[in-house]
C-alpha cells in the first residue's frame, strides 16, 4: 500500500531539481502530463514518441526559452525519484552523463510511466490528484499561469487552493503603493468603489525560484499584462524598456496592449529605491521571456 503522504512527499520532491535560479521544469511538465493522461487513458506505461512530442510542446509553452528541448532527460531521469519507471531499460545504452539517446527510446519503443501503486493510488483517489497537482503547480509556475497548464496537460480538475504557501501578504499592498495603484505597462486602475480591480502585483523573478517578495522584484500590473509579462510575451531591457517578443502575434488587442508599448519605459515607481534591479530582470529575459525582442522601428509603425 502506498501512503497517501509519502506519495504526495515523493511528488513534492522532485521540484528540488534546480541549479541556481534556472527554472527546471522538465519533471514537474511530465508528471502533469502523466497525470493528465491516466484521468482519460487505461494505460500506465506511456511510448516514448508520445512523451517527446507532448512534453516538449508543454516546455516550448511553459518552460525557458531553449534552442533544443530534451524529453529524454526528464524521461528518464524521474526513475530516480521513485514515482516513475521505464521498461527495456537494459537495451537502452547510455551517454557519459547517464542519459539515454533520443533515437534509441524510439527505436526500442521503450515506454514509461508511475509505477502501478503509484498509478492505482492516482486513479482511485481525486483528492490526492488534486493536491499532487496543486502542490506541483504551487511549487513551480506562478499562480496566474496555473489554469493555463491544467488545460494544456488536460488535468479536468481545479486547483482548490490545497496546501498553498502562505504568500507575504504584505507584498501585494506594497507593490501596489509602490507603483500608485496603476499598472506599471498601461496606466490601468479601474476602481469599483475604492477598491482596485484587476490590479495585480506581479513578481520579476518568479517566487517559484526564490524571488523575494521585495518592491525591487515587484511591479503592479493589470490582469492582462500580468499575464502577458508571466507567460514571456514581453520583457524590460536593461533600461526597464518595455520589450516584446517576435513570438507574440495578433491582430486585434496586440497593437493596443503591446505593441503601442513596445521600447517605452515601463513606468517609474514612486521611489527611486523601489525601481526593479537588474539581477531579476534579467532573470525574467531568460527563464520567462520567449523569443527574441522585436525590432524597435516596427513600435513606431504600430504607435501610429
Ligand atoms: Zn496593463
């Protein structure tokens, strides 16, 4: 019999594959992946080829921006934490590095999966799927990209708030001063009585990868640019110049939301000590932004 918390313990674990502040989230994709697909699917053990075309779909949206994306490492490396497993393992030869070669996995038809306690315990039990999934989502991506990642991994299920940190609740209020109760990208600060709506305080470096609940690692943003900013459709040049990506396209809304912005400076807080430093910024440029920055002669074009 598998423990429900030792379970939840072994899933939790995982996301403690980090170097520095580079975001992993091979293994965190594939689980939710894994789980996606055992709420539709019978089968435990999942082919390779499958595994190699979704995931590196789920890290081309929701992992760093990278010229080549390895399904294999995380396929093969999750064996070690003890809720997955690969079959054929003895025909698979391995690189110096222990990692098996893309075209061998293939070839072997080489399929893997959770073990069968792990996949019972998953299928048998909706509470336990939805805190496995919330503590995976709560540990690795930022909240306003969490329903995004339930529909692209087809999880049918909402995160309930289970085992959520305890954010600094303090930090919302202070961004907010901080930048005046508008959004720092559009100036937005619709208000229903006093109350501000769809304002948010957004970090640079996500809390996710241990960026500080600080002013300097805060901006106020609207709903919408939060999302565009935590999705990678834009970014802040080293001068806090808005930047957007040449991935980022659209017609209606692109030029009011983001073009018209492209190459300004994002808006200045009201202190001088509360501007974004450089090292979370940065950050932002190449864990979350996609892409390379468009060309600033099309802004003008677009600003019209
Ligand atoms: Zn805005």
């Amino acid at each position: 019999m598998t423990d429900k918390s030792n379970l939840k313990t072994d899933f939790q674990n995982i996301t403690l594959w980090k170097r520095g502040g580079e975001r992993a989230p091979h293994k965190p994709l594939l689980a939710l992946y894994a789980i996606g697909r055992l709420r539709r699917n019978n089968d435990r053990l999942i082919p390779y080829a499958e595994i190699d075309q979704k995931l590196a779909e789920l890290l081309k949206d929701f992992g760093p921006y990278r010229k080549t994306y390895n399904p294999q490492y995380p396929f093969w490396r999750l064996q070690k934490d003890g809720i997955w497993e690969v079959d054929k393992t003895e025909s698979v030869s391995l690189t110096s590095s222990g990692d098996p070669k893309k075209p061998d996995l293939i070839r072997l038809d080489v399929h893997g999966g959770f073990p069968k306690e792990v996949f019972n315990a998953l299928r048998s039990d909706d509470n336990l799927v939805n805190e496995v999934v919330a503590q995976i989502l709560e540990d690795n991506f930022p909240s306003s990209i969490h329903e995004d990642i339930l529909q692209a991994t087809g999880i049918d299920l909402v995160s309930t708030g289970t085992g959520l940190k305890k954010r600094d609740p303090e930090f919302r209020d202070r961004i907010l001063r901080a930048y005046e109760y508008r959004c720092a990208v559009c100036g937005f600060d619709v208000r229903l009585d006093h109350f501000p709506i769809a304002l948010e305080a957004a970090h640079i470096k996500w809390h996710t990868a241990g960026g500080p609940d600080t002013e300097i690692n805060g901006l106020a943003l609207c709903t919408l640019h939060h999302k565009l900013f935590d999705r990678g459709a834009f970014t802040f040049a080293d001068n806090l110049k808005i930047m957007v990506s040449d991935r980022a396209h659209g017609t209606r809304g692109f030029d009011e939301w983001l073009m018209k912005f492209h190459g300004r400076s994002v808006k200045a807080p009201q202190r001088k000590i509360y501007t974004p430093d450089n090292s979370f910024v940065k950050w932002h440029v190449k864990e979350v932004f996609r892409g390379e920055y468009r060309e600033l002669q099309k802004a003008i074009t677009a600003t019209r």
